[in-house]
C-alpha cells in the first residue's frame, strides 16, 4: 500500500514510509519504530492505519540500519542521541503536515517501546503541531525525560506483565505528563508483556491484548485528530 519518500533531516537525509487512505487522504499519523528500526512490521502497521483512513508517515530514525537480532538493536537503541531522533521527528512532522493527501492540521503520533517514548517527546518538541500522541510501552533508554511542554491528550499503553517496564512506573510517567497540564488516560492489559501489539513476534504477541488496544487507540486518535 505504501511507499518509501525523503526526508531531509537536521541530520542528513532519511527516508520515510509513507502509506495513504484509499480515499487519497485523511488526518495525518506519525508511527515511530520499535528498537529493530523501520522493519516491514511497522511499515504493515502504518498500512493497517491507512486503511483506516489515515494519512501515515513511519521515519527511519536509523537512517538505514535495521536488526533482528536483540543485542543489535540494543546497541543501536543506546547509540540513537535523543536529540538526533528528536530533529528527525520533527523533520517528518513537517514533511507529513505538507503533504497533499494530509488533511489535517496537526497529526497524531504513536509509538511503540522506545517509539513510545518518543511519541512523548514528538509532542514535548512541536506541541503547536501534534494533536494526540499514544506511547505504548515507553522505554526511555537515556534517562528521565522532560516532557514538561506536552499539550496534547495522551492514551498510554501497558501489559501487567511487561518485563521491561512497570504499571507503576507508567503511571508515575502520566503523573509527571498531567503536572503539565495535559490530559492522560492509562489503558493496561492484564497478562500482556512486552511487545503485545507486535504480531510479527509470536513470542510477544497477545492477540487480546492488541486487539483491544488497537480499538482504543483508534477510537482515541478520531475523537482528537481531524
């Protein structure tokens, strides 16, 4: 369904996966990859969001590199400045809000483990762009984060039997989100781990789990983002 287009970065250049509703446009989403990079599973989930009449951009923040194996994608992860990742998301917000086929002006934004936190932090830096932003299962991989500027609603994601990353310390992060002034909403899963949406993992995958999920944050980004 989608496409490969340029990005040009603060960074350099990037390429990012572009997919857009049969109807040829629809509010605009930006999808921010898990720790593997921009692999054909979030490019089949920024399809799947099409389909639902979004306008979706997934930026390769790796510029290139992609892994399947954990030790790798850790490394990448940690070598990943927050601010580089940063400049990119803010590059392909642009680049997405000026796109024909986006018929909104501001985009929601979803992410999944380290994309989760940046989802928070896409809204952090262009808060006068970004209408609704959804981590699931935020891993910050560089430290406490400020997020003292997200204006927008937030639906977080979490599986009570997530291994890397606490119900706990989820809400603590809403907490520190809504001291902000932004209204968050924390949707857990019982059961579910790590990693529950990513049906490319049969390991991972809770099909329960995403299934809710995937109605919530649907029903989520149509209230917000129009």
């Amino acid at each position: 369904m989608g496409e490969r287009i340029d990005i040009q970065t603060g960074n350099g250049p990037t390429t990012g996966y572009l997919a857009v509703p049969e109807g040829g446009s629809g509010p605009g989403l930006v999808v921010i990859q898990e720790w593997w990079g921009l692999v054909p599973h979030i490019e089949d989930v920024a399809d799947r969001f099409a389909a639902e009449g979004f306008c979706v951009l997934a930026p390769d923040l790796y510029h290139g590199e992609s892994t399947t194996e954990p030790d790798e994608a850790g490394r990448m992860m940690q070598e990943l400045a927050v601010e580089d990742a940063a400049r990119d998301l803010s590059a392909a917000i642009d680049v997405l809000l000026a796109r024909a086929e986006c018929s909104s002006s501001k985009v929601g934004v979803i992410g999944f483990c380290m994309g989760g936190a940046l989802a928070l932090v896409a809204a952090n830096i262009a808060p006068e762009k970004v209408a609704a932003t959804a981590p699931f299962y935020a891993v910050f991989w560089y430290g406490d984060p400020n997020l003292s500027k997200v204006a927008c609603p937030v639906q977080m994601h979490i599986g009570t039997a997530d291994e890397y990353i606490s119900v706990d310390a989820v809400e603590s992060l809403a907490d520190g989100v809504r001291s902000g002034g932004a209204s968050v909403e924390v949707l857990t899963y019982d059961g579910a781990g790590h990693a529950f949406f990513n049906d490319s993992r049969p390991d991972a995958h809770d099909a329960d789990a995403a299934a809710q999920a995937r109605g919530a944050v649907l029903g989520f980004l149509r209230q917000h983002v129009s």
